[in-house]
C-alpha cells in the first residue's frame, strides 16, 4: 500500500505556536500521548531496523510504530490479527447490523465523562439487547454478539454510538436447541430504542447520585439536581435513535465489515486531501445529502481540536463481547451452537480463517521486496530512538501508548 500524499502527522506538525501554548495545558494525559505518537510514528524519533531482501539484496530502512491505537498507519496488523480469532467465531447464519446512538443533548456531558457515559451506552445497550431477545414475545434465546464504540460523525464531531453485530438466532433458555429469527428481521427497533432509553436514562440517573460525573466550564449549572432532572426529563421526551441495517448474507460478509469498522480511527490518513496555510482539507460523507462525499476545510487548530475529542481514557475498551460470545465459556458455547445447526464444526471457520489470511496478506504485502518483488525483507541492523524531539507533544506523560 502507497504511502498517503498527506497524514494525520503532517496536520499535528503545523499546529502554531498559538495552540501549544494556549490549549495544551488543558489536553488529558491521554490526548498528549496521542499527539505525540502520532507525530513520531515510523520516524527515527522511535527507532528502527535496516531491511535487506535475501534474494537481490535491496536494503531500506524501516522505521518503528508507536502501536497507540488511535494512530492510523497503526491499525492494519492489529486489525489482521484480531481478525484472524474472530473467523473462529461465525457461524452459519444470517447476521444482523444494530446501532445505539444517545441523544446530541448528552453529547457534551459525554465528553467530560468519557470513561462512565461511554460505560453506560455499552451497558444499556447490551442488556436491552439479551433481555428483549430473551422474552417470548420476540425471540426468546440467549443471544451472542459483539459491541464496537464510535465516538465520531464524518465531520468529527461528538458523535458517540455503538455498532452491534449479531447472528440471527441464539440458543433456548436450557441450551437444547437452536432458535432461528425470521428471515431478515431480528428484534423490534422501536422496542429496543425505549428500553434502551429507559436504562440508559436510569443508569445516568444513578451515576450522578453516586457523585461519578462531573460538571465543568458551560455544563456547572448542571451540578444543581433540579437541572440535572430537567435534562433527563427532556431527553426521555424524545424517541432515541436506534435502527437496524440491512442483513449480511453470511459471515464472509460480517469479516469484511468487521475489517472496516473494528479498529477504525476518527479519521484515516486518505480521508486528507490538502494541508496549506494553516488550513487542513478532508473528505467527509454528507448522509443528510444523499450519502454525497464532499470536502471540509478547518484550521489546523480546530481539526486538531476535534480529533482530540475522540481520545478514549487509558485502558477503555471499545470492542466488547456479550451473551453467547462473552469471553467465558465462549468456545463451548459456540461449540454447542454449531452442533445443534448441525453443521460441520471447522466449515466455516476455515471459510472464516482464510478470508482473515487473505486480508493479513493483503496488508503485508511491505513484506515482500520492493524491487525484485521475489524476495523477502529480512531484519539485518537494528537502531535505538534518535531523541528526536516534537516540541510541545513530549509534554510529560506515562511512555505507554493509551
């Protein structure tokens, strides 16, 4: 893959004097360190390695990654191998697409609280998901899927949502057999959209008596409980948008998505299209036009400033599994599964593993020569970190990536 004209990198080493010295006492640890690593990602600021192809000979220097998983250049290997466990894990079923968004009205308070909001969007979610799918009315199985957080729009506002990917159907409450939904249709949205308000709000509700959330700058006035109410009140008005995509066709088509969305970043280096004076230009999808790709131009400081919004805290996990695929006695459960389908336990992982290889392959292909496009690039001479030193971005902070 060509390296992009314009990166994430380019845009962060432009930023003036203006932004060091008035913002960045306000960034999070988090935020610096993001900054950071992505400004010294696969530079001599981290080290590296001289290449050498054992077949004609041809040597490049590569230079380390700084492995922070909001970096762009950082996600393909760790998407392959995340990839490569999860085609284990289809089975052969039509597979449903769900996204829970939260209201705009909580989108600032979002922000300040990252860590508990962002919690309780997976907790409300996921158990509006089994206990709908669990009652008779509807489904009545015990469900398995996989949550992924987004926290963006395409013009990288606050936008925070979770995209949920489901097999269609789970087991009976005593594991005894398979139970299949209707053929293109899984759970009822507006169903799900009320009870997840309904959790999401009471969830929020309890956090801020616990004293979990805090108030600052424009949002203090919502420290009083009598505002903090009147918000509740308003955003329990309103319908909730939670809708359902359409259907996969099969689990090749889950990996493939999967590929996409899993480790994405608020924004890839080949949405950038321009970088002059002080002004960064990228590409953005308008939905309320059509779907129709246009192009945004903002000062370096405002992208930057939107790009830090999307910084999760240390140690926030933003892909999750539930029910069936939860993490215990998830091999079993899916053994179960594909025994009660009555279909052959290694089908579809193998079809699974090798679309997985296939995507791998394809992103590694830095691997193979250059040149001759024959050999391989084996490791001959390593080197230290050079001290190269970014300015304002090597603020103190812990050196682990977020």
């Amino acid at each position: 893959m060509s390296k992009p004209d314009l990166e994430l990198a380019d845009v962060f080493n432009a930023l003036g004097p203006d932004f060091l010295e008035a913002d960045t006492h306000s960034l999070s640890c988090e935020q610096r360190q993001a900054l950071r690593d992505i400004v010294q990602c696969r530079s001599a600021a981290l080290g590296g390695h001289v290449e050498q192809c054992n077949q004609c000979g041809h040597q490049q220097i590569a230079y380390n990654s700084c492995r922070n998983r909001h970096c762009p250049k950082c996600q393909a290997a760790a998407r392959a191998e995340w990839m490569q466990e999860r085609a284990a894990e289809l089975l052969p079923v039509e597979y449903f697409h769900i996204v829970f968004t939260i209201p705009e009205q909580l989108g600032p308070l979002a922000l300040q609280n990252k860590r508990v909001i962002y919690g309780l969007l997976f907790r409300a979610a996921s158990q509006t998901l089994l206990e709908i799918a669990a009652d008779q009315k509807h489904l009545g199985a015990v469900i398995g899927f996989l949550a992924v957080l987004h926290t963006w729009g395409q013009a990288l506002q606050s936008h925070p949502h979770l995209h949920c990917v489901i097999p269609g159907g789970g087991l009976s409450p005593d594991y005894s057999r398979w139970v299949t939904c209707q053929e293109g249709f899984f759970l009822p949205v507006k169903v799900l959209s009320r009870l997840f308000r309904g959790k999401f709000v009471a969830y929020i509700n309890d956090a801020n008596k616990q004293g979990r959330l805090v108030f600052q700058g424009r949002l203090e006035y919502l420290a009083k409980s009598d505002r903090f109410a009147r918000l509740l009140r308003d955003v329990s008005k309103i319908e909730w948008v939670v809708y359902a995509k359409r259907p996969f066709g099969g689990p090749e088509q889950v990996l493939k998505y999967l590929a996409r969305y899993t480790h994405r970043v608020a924004i890839s280096n080949q949405r950038l299209v321009a970088l002059a004076n002080g002004q960064v230009t990228f590409k953005w999808k308008d939905y309320s036009d059509g779907n129709k790709v246009k192009e945004m131009t903002l000062s370096v400081t405002e992208f930057t400033r939107r790009f830090l919004l999307h910084i999760l805290p240390r140690g926030f996990v933003r892909i999750r599994h539930y029910g069936l695929l939860a993490n215990r006695s998830r091999r079993e459960r899916l053994d179960c599964c594909r025994r009660l389908l009555q279909n052959e336990t290694n089908h579809v992982s193998l079809q699974g593993a090798n679309e997985a290889e296939n995507q791998c392959n394809t992103e590694c292909q830095s691997q193979l020569c250059p040149v001759c496009r024959q050999g391989h690039m084996m490791i001959v001479e390593r080197f230290e970190a050079q001290g190269t030193n970014h300015g304002s971005f090597l603020l103190a902070c812990s050196p682990d990536s977020s």
